[in-house]
C-alpha cells in the first residue's frame, strides 16, 4: 500500500465534500487510484478528461503513485 495526499479542485472538491484527503492505495498507476476515488466519490468524470500532477508536475496516468506524493487530479475548466 502506498498513502498519497490528493488534492481536489473544482467540481471534483464538491463531489468529494473535502480540498485534499490522504488516501492509502495498492493502485498500480495513477488512472487506477483515480478510479478508486471515483467510484468512492462519485466523479462524474473519467480520466481522459482529466489532467494529473505530481509533486506540482504533469504526470502520465501510467505513472505509479509514489509514497508520501502530493497528487492533484485537475478537471476541466469553464470559462466564461
């Protein structure tokens, strides 16, 4: 298991009810821990229209979680 801090922006933080929360997970990657959390929360979206960072970097889905990373899943944006 590896605990990461996940951030929530937008639509995603009203979805989760929180800004961040540490989540311990034996996700492979990051679009598998994503679909942890989504199906715990309830995301209406899917990882392709998402963004990932690590640690304030873009990241690729296929990346592994890395212990003690801070993880931001950043949806899309409307502007107006």
């Amino acid at each position: 298991m590896t605990t990461v801090e996940v951030l929530y922006f937008a639509s995603l933080r009203d979805a989760a009810g929180v800004e961040r929360e540490s989540v311990q997970s034996g996700a492979a990657d990051l679009a598998a821990l994503y679909e942890e959390l989504r199906r715990r929360h309830g995301f209406a979206f899917d990882a392709s229209r998402l963004r990932v960072a690590v640690d304030g970097d873009f990241a690729r889905w296929s990346d592994a979680p890395r212990a003690g990373s801070e993880v931001v899943f950043i949806p899309p944006v409307s502007g107006g």
